[in-house]
C-alpha cells in the first residue's frame, strides 16, 4: 500500500519515503527512487558505521545500497528492487527482512547485530534466488532432508544449537557440508535400498588436507506414508531449537540459503522415514579423488562412489564430533 501511494518519476536523484513502524531503534520507511521509481525499504541504522569498502549484497533482482534520504548523514541502507526483479518476491523478501529485524529487537539485540541480521538475511535471499527461486529437485530435498538430519544429530549430540546451525555451511557453498571442530562433515542421502550411491562434486568435497579429520555421514531414507515430508522436517528441527533467538535466525537464513521458503511447502508431498546413518573418517583407503592422487592436468572432476562399500567403522554422529573437538 505505501508504495503504491509514492511515484518518484523525477528526473533529479531523490527519494520519496513514508514511515513504517520502527523495529526498535531503527527506523523503517517504504520508498521510492527516483528517476527510475524502483520500490524500497529503508532502514537507518543511527549509530552504525561501514567502511567504504564494505561489499554490500547485490544481484538476482534486487540491491541493497546506502541511502540518506533525510541528509541526516546517519547510516541508511535501502533494500530496492531491480527493474528485473519480481516484485511479489521482492516483496516477500522484504517482509521477512523486516520481519527478521523485529524478531531480533524483541531478543534484545543491539544495533550493531541488528546490521549484521539484516545484511545476513539479505544474502539468504540472495542465494535463494541464485539457485532459481523455484521449488528444490527431487534431489536436493532428499539431499536437504538428509543435512537436517545430521544438523538434528550434531544438536542431540552436545553441541549448542546456533554453533550447530553456524556450522551448516553447506547452503553458503561451503565445500562440505559442516565445517565444525577441527574438521568437517559431508552429508550423503539415498533411498536406494541396494547399494549407497554418493555423487562427489569436485576434487576438495573429500580431501582433508586442509580441514582435519573429515568424515561422510551417509543418510538412508525410505518413503512410507507414516513418514514426514520436508515441511515437516524442518518445522521439527524449528520445534527442537525453538525459544534460542540466535539459533532461529541462523536457520531460517541457512534454509532460505538452501533454497527453501515455507510457501513451496505443497510442492513436496513426498514422506520419508530415517533407514539408518553411517558415519565413517574419510582415511587412506577410502574411495576418492583428490588434486593430490589425480593424474597432473587433471582440474576438475565429478564422480559417484558406493558408500557401502567405503571402509571403516560407523562412528556415529557423536564418535565423529568427539573426534572433531566438537564435544
């Protein structure tokens, strides 16, 4: 409604702004550009202070830059659509930016972590878009359901929740999944019953020559009607951490990074149930490709091993965070 009430067609530079409820010490206006009229929200942050160097989020349809649409000097950072970008999804994401600033004021946050949500949740955005915004493959949500349950182990192991969630790098691109401890965690899921197919997508996902040890954790599922469906593995995992401020905000940017929002929640239908996990130490015999043990000239690779048939014991999630320094 705010912005359909603005027009800023002006040939000189400018904004023009109406207040929305503030979100503590924050003030909060819906805007408009001009000359080229793109949609906003601006948020000032009166104490805060960015380098000039500092990289702000961009791409996939929307920008944030810095604004001062009062000539105050102080730090406003405005959120503001693209003319390519999808305005209901741009409006979506607005909501739940704002949304997520008010959920922080009301934990007690200080301006300078109500920043660093706000930049944190813009680049969740910005990777949900990145991976096209649309509902997961079949692969990826049983891919996604198979980190969850790990994430879900690593907290029922010991370690506290926003440390767990933090840790879950994997929707970031990490290289592994969980960079945790001294180490790391890759999550493999199947449902195949014979056998344990494990795509590898590159020469690093398993060498551990810079992050120590490193173990796979080998996710089984099954479908079956008494199981649950996405939706419902991730409202379980908000259940298990829920009344942590920290941990909440980490997931739902964790999630939105993976490419997952609550809207798409009908377009996974599918239920599953946990056949079983396998946690084993990627050692020198296990089945791999490294840039050290290829052939030279070799740059990049893909390739897909059984993970039945990769030795070593199963550790489980807890053996495997001990060993990490984790626990």
């Amino acid at each position: 409604m705010a912005w359909s009430s603005l027009t800023s067609a002006d040939a000189e530079p400018g904004w023009q702004a109406i207040a929305l409820p503030s979100a503590g010490e924050l003030q909060l206006r819906a805007g408009r550009r001009s000359p080229d009229n793109a949609e906003a929200v601006l948020v000032c942050f009166p104490s805060a202070k960015l380098a000039a160097a500092d990289k702000l989020p961009e791409g996939q349809g929307f920008a944030v830059e810095r604004a001062d649409p009062e000539g105050s000097g102080e730090l406003w950072l405005a959120l503001t659509r693209k003319s390519a970008g999808s305005a209901e999804l741009f409006a979506s994401m607005a909501c739940d930016v704002i949304g997520a600033l008010d959920d922080s004021v009301a934990a007690g946050s200080d301006e300078g972590k109500l920043l660093r949500v706000f930049i944190g949740r813009v680049g969740a955005w910005q990777e949900f878009m990145r991976k096209g915004s649309q509902a997961l493959s079949p692969d990826a949500e049983i891919g996604l359901i198979g980190e969850l349950t790990l994430l879900r182990a690593i907290i029922e192991a010991g370690v506290a929740p926003a440390t767990a969630i933090e840790s879950w790098v994997g929707p970031l691109d990490g290289i592994q999944d969980f960079e945790i401890g001294a180490g790391a965690l890759e999550v493999k899921a199947t449902l195949s019953a014979a056998g344990f197919p494990a795509r590898i997508g590159s020469l690093e996902q398993l060498d551990d020559s810079t992050r120590q040890p490193l173990f796979v954790a080998g996710a089984r599922l099954r479908q079956a009607e008494s199981g649950q469906n996405l939706p419902g593995f991730v409202e379980a995992m908000r259940q298990a951490i829920k009344g942590d401020g920290e941990a909440e905000r980490l997931l739902s940017e964790r999630l939105l990074a993976a490419g997952y929002i609550d809207s798409h929640s009908d377009r996974y239908p599918r239920k599953f149930e946990q056949a079983g996990m396998r946690v084993v130490e990627v050692a020198a015999n296990f089945p791999r490709m490294t840039s050290g043990t290829v052939p030279a000239g070799i740059m990049k690779a893909m390739y897909e091993i059984d993970l039945d048939k990769a030795p070593g014991d199963n550790v489980g999630a807890k053996g495997a965070l001990k060993k990490l320094g984790a626990i």
